[in-house]
C-alpha cells in the first residue's frame, strides 16, 4: 500500500521542531529513523497532516558519559550506541541490549528516541530503561520536564509524552556498586523476544545488597519485577535464584497469543532469572 498524503517538514534546530508541534498538535507525527512509522503510514493506521522529519535537527545525537549517568541524545542511532567505548566501558547492559534489536541494516536507522517513544512492551531498551531506573527529557514551547521511565510507558504503543513534546534526551544512572546484565528468548535472533529480563545485581561478601529488574514481553508494558528484588535481597545468589524466578512468574501478567500462552511466557522467565543468575555467580566467582 501507499501511504496517506501529508505535508513534510525537515527542520534543523529543536526550536523549529516545537514550533511544529505546538501549530499541528495531534495531526503531527515524528520522524525518526522511520523503522515504526513508515510501516504505520504505509498500512494507514496512521494518517498525519504533517510528518516532521528529525534527521537534520541538531542537537540531538550526542553522547555524554559522566561518573553519575550516561546521557544519550535522543537522536543518536542503535547502532552507534552498540560500538560507542566510552558507554561500553560505563555502562555495558546497553551496547548488550541493542545487539539484540533486530539486524544491523535496522539498527544502523534505529534511533534510541524512536524505540523509546514507539513503547513497544517486547522491546529491549524500554525494559533496560525501567531495570536502570532511566530518566528521559521532554522539550516543548511550555518548557522542560524530566519523566521517570517508570511513569513514561503506559500501556501498548502509550507512552505520557503529551503530543507537543519532543524526547531530547535520555538518562540512565550509574548506579555505584550494580551491575547489569541482559538476556532474552526469541525464535530468532533479530526477531521480538517472547521475553527479555535486564537483572542488576550488588553483593557484598557473598550476600545480594541491592537488586534492580525488568522484564520486557510479559505486560503490556515493561514490568518492573519488585517481588524478584525482594527474593534477592539478604541472600547468596544461589539461595534465592529459586525464590526470585517463582516471584517472577507470579508478576508477570501475559497474555495468550499465536506466539504461546501465558504460561509459556512465565516459564520462560523463569528460565531467564536462572540463566542471569547463573551468569552473576561465575562472575563473582
């Protein structure tokens, strides 16, 4: 199919992009890297007045690594993110994450804002962004403001984003003493995970101390696991992998489709918690 008419706008700077928006509110819609919308427009599930096209806005595709977080433009490309050393060496879980979306054709167009705002719940980074307790900067014409990941997704493809904001920015915290770690289940690498877990772990003489966790593919959005930190907490690895895998599943909330039942996606969770916490174990070793 063809995409519905549309007026096209290709601004450079962040100001001209808020003045778009604030003009054509919810007739707008942004261009990324296009790897959800064009399909969107082609199919005509979506039908704006107006496509603004992000490619040429400056401002938007730096990366800044600081003792505290890493901070990415919310322009910068997936696979730019995936080779950049400075956050591999900060904070690994993302580089490790982005090796997962899809193939290097698709991450080379991929935007980190784009898969973000699109809040697909199967998605690694939105998963990564709610274990790492990130923290994404909205511009518009009525100022800045700074959401928790936490209250940014809401439900499939909903995000609170209001339809004059424009993602700018996106950090995620150095947290002193966790490390975290990704993992996930596909048919096929490249393909949507039936379920991804990003795990953060702290321990002290043998004994988990702080725990973060996520789980992507199990929710309609992705699902902080609080029952699997608790499991952890006060305990060896080995000791509570068990309890946390079970508090896992009981968390999760999928739903039947033609790719598997609920309970295939909670087993395969389980799975995961075991595999992650297999991993942390030999690295503590």
């Amino acid at each position: 199919m063809k995409p519905p008419r549309f007026d096209y706008e290709r601004p450079t700077t962040v100001g001209e992009v808020l003045d778009l928006l604030a003009a054509h509110d919810d007739d707008a819609s942004l261009l990324a890297g296009g790897q959800s919308l064009l399909p969107l427009l082609n199919m005509r599930f979506a039908r704006p007045e107006v496509v603004i096209d992000l490619e040429r806005v400056d401002g938007l595709d730096t990366i800044e690594v600081t003792p505290q977080a890493v901070v990415v433009g919310a322009g910068v490309r997936l696979a730019r993110l995936e080779r950049d050393p400075e956050v591999a060496a900060a904070l690994p879980v993302l580089p490790r994450a982005v090796s997962f979306v899809a193939h290097p054709q698709i991450r080379n167009r991929t935007t980190i804002g784009g898969s973000l705002c699109h809040a697909d719940p199967a998605a690694e980074l939105p998963c990564v962004a709610i274990a790492t307790g990130a923290r994404l900067h909205l511009r518009s014409k009525l100022g800045d403001r700074t959401v928790d990941a936490a209250d940014f997704f809401e439900s499939v493809f909903m995000t609170s984003k209001r339809s004059d904001e424009l993602l700018v920015a996106v950090e995620f915290p150095r947290t002193a003493g966790l490390t975290y770690r990704y993992d996930e289940i596909a048919r096929r690498h490249g393909d949507f995970p039936f379920v991804g877990l990003c795990l953060g772990l702290a321990a002290q003489d043998g004994v988990v101390t702080a725990v973060r966790a996520a789980a992507a593919g199990v929710a309609d959005k992705p699902l902080r696991l609080e029952g699997l930190e608790r499991a952890f907490v006060g305990r060896s690895i080995a000791e509570a992998t068990e309890p946390a895998a079970q508090a896992a599943s009981a968390e999760a909330a999928p739903t039947n489709d033609q790719h598997g039942s609920a309970e295939f996606r909670r087993g395969l969770l389980r799975g995961l918690v075991r595999r992650l916490a297999g991993e942390f174990t030999e690295a503590m070793a």
